[in-house]
C-alpha cells in the first residue's frame, strides 16, 4: 500500500495532477469579495484528493518542495484565467522561503509568464510549522514585502510560535483558525480570545480575517467584535471558479430603490423664530396665536440655537407657582439643544435615518432645516413620514415586479426633472449580452436570478446621494447618477458581473468557456458567457437637450457598445 500510494504521487507530481480551486474572503463593511484563498487538490478519483492527505504523504516522502512548486505553478494559471482584480491568498509553508530553498528568479519568471502583480498577491505562512531558522525567514518576508507581495500568518493559535511568529514577521493580515470560530456564539472563552486579537491587531496595524464562519450566529459575533474580513462555508465553499454568497451577510442592501424625490427644503415652513432674550411669556403668546405651531425656533445672527417645546412651557406653566417663576425668564434657559438640524439639501431618506439614530427613547417631532447653517424653516417629522409613504406607494405602483425597482414611468419622470436642472449628469443603460442563450437553455429561473443578481450589483455600485437605478424591462437597466468616477465603477461593476454570473452555469459550461444553443435562425451556434454592454452618455448642458432625444442617444450608445471589445462606450453631450 505504502509503495502504491508514494507511485501515485510520483505519478501525480509527474503529470501535474492538481486542481485549484477557489474560496472567497469577503469584505463584511463593502460587502464585496476581497480575494480568494487558492486551496490545492489532487485527483477526484485518488486517496490523494484530500489536502492533508497529499501534504502529508509528500512530507513523508521528502517531495515537498515538489508538490508546492506544482501547487503555485496550478494557483497561478488558475488565477489568471479569470482575470480578477482582487487579491489572490496562496499558502506556503516557511521552509519553503528559507534560503536554500527559495528562489527569487523562479518567482519573478512565474509572475511574469501569468501576468500577475505582486500587489495582488498575498503569501500565507502557516503557524502549524514551526520556523526553526527565523531570521533567514525574516529576510525573505522583508524581500516579498520589498517587491510588493502581503504577508499572512495562517491558522493563529494553533501552532508553534503564534505571537511571536506574528511578533516578529510584523504580518499584513492575520486569519484566526477556525477552531476559535466554530460556535463562538456559545463559547465565552473563545469569544474573549479572538476580542483580545481584535484588540491587538488594531494597536499594530494588522487586519483579521476570521476562517471557518459558517452559520448566521458566528457571523454575527464576529461583525460585533469588529473584524471585516471572514472565510468560510456561509460565505463559499471551495470550487473551481470564483464564485461567493453574499446574500447572508448584514446589511445586506435589498433591492429597493430609494427615495429620489423631495428634499428637506420642499417640506420645511418657514416659522418665525425667537431670540434667545425673548420671555417666556411673549413665546407662549407667539404659541397661542398660532395653533398649528407646537415648537418655535431659537435664533441668534440667523444660527438655530435650539427649539423651545410647546409642551415644555404648558410644563413649567403646571407647577405650583411655575408661570409667575418662568414667565419673565429668558427662553433661552428652557431650550431643547438636541434639536436635529439638517442641511435643506438632504434627502429623504438622510432625515429619517437621522431622526432614527439621533435618539432611542422618542421620536422627534420637527428638525431645524438650514442652508449653509443660516436658519431656513422647521420641518415635520409627520409630514416627512407621509411623504416618504406617498413616495413609496407611488414607486411601489410603476415598480419592476422582478426586482422592485422603478420601471419607465418613474424613470421618465427622473429624467425629465434632471433635464429641467443646470447640473451635469451620466445617463446610463445597461443590458445583458447573450442573455437569450443562458434563459432559453437554463430556464426562466437561472435568467430571472442573473437579472436580480445585477439589480443588487447596480445598487451596491451606485449608492451615492442622487444616484438612481431603474429597471426598464426584460434585461436592460437604467442608472443617473452626478459622479465623476463612473467609468471606473461601470468597469468594476462589469468584473463583478462577469464574477457573479459564472457560477450560474453548469461547470461543463464554465470549463469551456461557452454554450450551445440556436441562434434566432434556429441554427446551433456557440454563445459566450454573458457579460453586460455599457453605454455611458454623460450630458454637460442638461436643459439643452428632451428625454427623447437621450432615449436616441442611448440607443444608438448601446448599440455601439455591443459592437465595443469589452462592452463599453462613453458619448459626452456638450
């Protein structure tokens, strides 16, 4: 048995017989994939399939620095083929790196034939091997870290060295071994451990990722304690494409479009304020003659100083002797100076979270609204509720049944009003390239999640104050947005599509790259994978131009990116 299992991995050392594959690590706070930790394995059919059972055996038989040669050679032709911009974790063990071992040349000729980037690149050294020759291993990190390579230390505290490993190799990342993670809900003393980490690597500048996540409630303990990084089964199992679930993580942004209505001007009344040396007495006069006012502004040199409360004077007024006391007394004394103030320019959405947030025990009943901190009017918590409400019922109405965006008429209807304004602004549509193929052979239920899937991808890219996403129908998007940046995330958004839409796909498909399907023609043609077309029309003089003319324009645009290599065009409107 011995003899057969050291010929099969001869065999397989021989014909490089090792698959990589993929297993992301995500960012909790952008909730995007931050790389992807490649993971070695032999043949499906051999006992060698198991990573610690091929290490292990090429341990034993002293062919080691074989089997991880052949592991990095696989990593980087795997990683290169999907052409990623994220980070790539590869382990190496740190005997690896020692001097009679390591070989810089050989590094530099296989980043170079992959086209990989260092910066892209992050070594994982794990503490399960003891370094015995540490400050030859610090002199290799120090020429990994000089060519632009990051440092991980792999499995903390389950190892030799530990601290000191992390100590002394002053590491870039850091991952926590899954044994601290498993049910941390329910352990305190591993809930305590993996705190004082967190805690440790805030002081030296080190980022933690947490391994071995695998359920809601291990999630949740580890965004509390406030490590961004995770791995793990709930996030993605290893696979031979890069591919994660994101769908399980806090926050989450649903697919629900905000407000993109009225702003804090359109709901403040302009209420007559008082100065800070008014009575008591004459702003209970000013409250009585008018009713429908329950707060009066306290202003001084056009500056909100705070609210005076209707029923903070009826509470003075009720105590015993409480109006002879108070009546004479400056307001300014009796002021509410945790009033909200808002910029006249915030949105919807901005006042009502605010009001949310600003305190836990009551809601507030009006905020200050200003411009540039000069005192413009009060507005109504009341009033700003049911506007949000009629927003919300009127989107609700025209919305996109699949996704829950605005459809064409609340999309007209934005486009007419940013026609109407002086600023410039990016018109944008988006459609999926052969989506016909993927719906027609994997069925309405793969399309309907490659649709849905990009809807959340169109809302986590364009979450600026302004932007607005629409669903026009079928494939095609629509999104307005002011930012300067938008072809840099129009081209993040294309590699983040790309990413997420392979995994759709049978893993035959993925491998070859293509389906096979009928053409309009009924003829059997080879699809690619889809991908989106983006036509970018970034218009300078909004009010010179109607909606039908950039429906024209955008037309014409997307037509042309089609026909573009990699699916982009730009038209700037003067």
């Amino acid at each position: 048995m011995k003899d057969r299992l050291h010929d099969e991995l001869v065999h397989l050392l021989q014909e490089g017989l090792v698959t990589s594959l993929l297993q992301p690590i995500v960012h909790l706070e952008t909730q995007q994939v931050f790389g992807y930790e490649s993971l070695s394995r032999g043949p499906s059919d051999s006992p060698l399939h198991a990573a610690p059972v091929l290490f292990e055996l090429a341990e034993k038989y002293a062919l080691s620095d074989e089997l991880e040669a052949l592991c990095l050679k696989v990593a980087a032709k795997n990683w290169a083929s999907h052409a990623l911009d994220c980070h790539l974790f590869v382990n190496i063990s740190p005997s690896m790196l020692l001097p009679s071992r390591f070989s810089s040349v050989q590094l530099r000729e296989l980043m170079r034939r992959h086209d990989l980037e260092p910066q892209q690149i992050v070594i994982e050294i794990s503490e399960r091997f003891p370094a015995l020759q540490l400050q030859e291993l610090k002199n290799a990190i120090a020429w990994l870290k000089a060519e632009g390579f990051s440092i991980a230390i792999d499995d903390l505290g389950t190892g030799y060295s530990g601290l000191k490993l992390w100590s002394d190799l002053q590491p870039d990342f850091v991952k926590i071994d899954r044994h601290f993670i498993r049910d941390i809900h329910e352990d305190l003393v591993k809930l305590e451990f993996v705190r004082s980490l967190v805690e440790l690597s805030d002081r030296l500048g080190c980022r933690l990722i947490a391994e071995g996540v695998e359920n809601q409630a291990e999630l949740t303990v580890v965004a509390d304690l406030g490590i961004e990084l995770i791995q793990g089964f709930l996030v993605g199992r290893p696979k031979p494409y890069p591919t994660a679930d994101l769908s399980c993580l806090p926050d989450r942004q649903q697919v629900v479009q905000k407000t993109t209505g009225r702003l804090a001007r359109d709901l403040c009344e302009y209420v007559e304020p008082v100065t800070p040396d008014t009575t008591l007495r004459e702003a209970w006069e000013c409250l009585q003659r008018n009713l429908h006012i329950f707060s009066l502004p306290v202003v001084q040199d056009g500056r909100p100083l705070g609210l005076l409360h209707k029923w903070r004077v009826l509470e003075l007024y009720g105590s015993q002797y409480g109006r002879a006391l108070f009546e004479r007394r400056a307001v300014i004394n009796f002021i509410g100076r945790d009033s909200l103030v808002v910029d006249q320019r915030s949105t919807l959405d901005e006042i009502s979270q605010r009001l949310i947030e600003e305190d836990f025990h009551y809601l507030k009943q009006h905020f200050i609204v200003v411009d540039e901190g000069i005192y413009v009017g009060l507005g109504t918590t009341r009033r700003l509720l049911k506007q949000i409400t009629q927003e919300r019922i009127e989107k609700a109405r025209y919305a996109n049944p699949l996704t829950q965006l605005p459809g064409n008429v609340p999309i007209n209807n934005e486009l007419d009003k940013r026609l109407k304004r002086v600023l410039p602004f990016v018109f944008i549509y988006i459609d999926i390239n052969d989506f016909k193929p993927l719906n027609d052979i994997l069925g309405y239920q793969a399309g309907d999640l490659v649709i849905t899937r990009l809807a959340e991808l169109l809302l986590v890219h364009f979450n600026y104050k302004g932007d607005f996403v629409g669903h026009v129908g079928g494939d095609d998007f629509v999104v307005m947005t002011e930012r300067e940046d938008v072809d840099d995330v129009c081209r993040a958004l294309q590699r983040r599509f790309m990413e997420m839409v392979r995994s759709v796909y049978p893993s035959t498909v993925q491998e070859q790259g293509y389906m096979l399907a009928q053409d309009r023609d009924g003829q059997p043609k080879q699809f690619p994978l889809s991908s989106i077309a983006i036509a970018l029309i970034k218009i300078e003089s909004p009010n010179e131009y109607t909606s039908e003319l950039i429906a024209d324009y955008a037309a014409d645009a997307k037509k042309a990116s089609k026909i573009a290599i990699d699916h982009f065009y730009s038209r700037l409107l003067i």
